[in-house]
C-alpha cells in the first residue's frame, strides 16, 4: 500500500505543478508588452511609447 501512496503523491505533485507553470503562463500572456505600441485605425496612424 505504501507504494502506491507514493504515487499519488507524486502525481498531485506535479498536477499542482503543471497548473502553477499553466498559470503563470497565462499571467505574462494578459500583460500589455513594453515597448511602442503602432496603431492604424480610421482615425490616423497612432504611435505610443509604453
């Protein structure tokens, strides 16, 4: 029995490590980049420094 608690184990350990990775991508895809920001719109060519 013991073996297969160990298993266990280990497989929430990494499923809480998978959704911390999953997560942390997730955060850096939602942050606006730094940099120049171009926009071309009906209203003109829009350039702004971030």
């Amino acid at each position: 029995m013991p073996a297969n608690r160990n298993v266990l184990y280990l497989v929430i350990g990494v499923l809480i490590v998978a959704v911390g990775v999953l997560s942390y991508n997730l955060y850096k895809a939602k942050q606006e980049p730094d940099g120049l920001q171009i926009n071309v719109g009906p209203g003109g060519l829009k350039i702004q420094s971030k």
